[in-house]
C-alpha cells in the first residue's frame, strides 16, 4: 500500500471516529436518527480503493474502541453494516473487470452493487442487532429484545424486527451513498485520480 493511501486511510478514519465521538444526528421516522459515520469510509472506498478503504474502518474501530462501553458497540454496528455497502460493490466491479472510476459512472451497476449491499446489510444486521449488538447495548436477551422491538408496522415477533432493522438501514443506506457517491465520482473525476487498489 502507498503512503498516500495510507495517509488518506488515517485522515478519513479521523473523520469518521470523530463523528462517531461527536456524532451529527438526522431525525427520521419512529424516533431513530440517522448519522454521517459512515459516509468517510464509503468516500475512501470511492477514491483510493478497497485497502485504504478497509484500514480506515479498522483504525476507526480501534480509536473509538478506547472511549467508552455505549460507543464502542454502536461503532462495531456501524462498521458491520457499512462495509457491505464496500465489500459488495467492489467485488461486482473487480467481476466486471471495471476501473473504479468507469464503475462510479456506471448508474446501472453501480446502483444495483449499492442495492445488493444494503439488502445484505439489512440480512447480517437483523441477526447482529438481535444476538449480538442489543443485548451488549442493552443487556437483553434475543426473546426479551423481539417482545420490546418486534412489534412495528404491523408485523409482529423476528419478521416485525426484521422489518425495523430493514427499514432504518434501508435509510441509513440511501443517506451513506446518496452523500458519499455523488462527491465521491466528482472528486475522481475533478482531479483524474486514478482507480486505487
């Protein structure tokens, strides 16, 4: 990995843990608030590649790690749910043999990588809130957290938490790429940076 990379993986790691620290939330629906944490990550994707993209999410992890018990859990959700919207895109683009800046301008595929990963988002992130995330946070128990949570738009029990896990990553999903795309392709295509690793 370059220098260069490595520079842009700590400044963007900077970014996202002091958002995580010191967090910028967005009412939404039923009381939960939507963030920016994961719009850094997604931006060093988009620019410098996968590898610098992955350290920033891992020096991220390690820096909030030292703050506090409540940060430290919402930090390991966040990185659990973002990096599909990563993971998921980049392995799509390297099938279709795609410079990342001809991918970023591909709408099409890059709009169906970006749907691929957040429907595989909402999957992984039902099973980590319900057995992993909420009983840290919480101190619940998988049945205590679906009796207190699974009743939500009308569904009840593991679809109705289902369904409200989808719904708030689906969200968070559009903010995360809705910000990070747009500046991301502009960025790449404004200083004819070329496609990272």
């Amino acid at each position: 990995m370059r220098s260069v990379e490595v520079a842009a993986a700590a400044i963007f790691a900077a970014m996202a843990s002091a958002l995580t620290i010191f967090p910028i939330k967005i009412p939404s629906a039923w009381g939960m608030n939507l963030d920016l944490i994961g719009i850094p990550w997604l931006l060093c994707w988009m620019i410098f590649g996968v590898r610098p993209a992955l350290l920033s999410v891992a020096i991220s992890g390690v820096v909030v790690s030292f703050v506090g018990r409540g940060l430290w859990v919402g930090a390991l959700a966040k990185i659990a749910a973002t990096l599909w919207l990563i993971v998921v895109p980049e392995a799509l683009r390297k099938l279709a043999k795609l410079e990342r800046k001809a991918f970023l301008f591909k709408k099409g595929m890059a709009g169906l990588s970006f749907a691929l990963g957040t429907a595989v988002r909402c999957v992984v992130m039902f099973f980590l809130n319900l057995y992993v995330f909420c009983p840290l946070y919480l101190g619940m128990s998988p049945q205590q957290i679906l009796e207190a949570f699974g009743n939500f738009l009308g569904f009840q029990g593991w679809l109705g938490f289902f369904v409200l896990i989808s719904v708030w990553n689906i969200m968070q999903s559009v903010l995360d790429i809705g910000v990070s795309w747009p500046v991301g392709a502009g960025t790449v295509k404004a200083f004819g940076i070329k496609a990272g690793s």
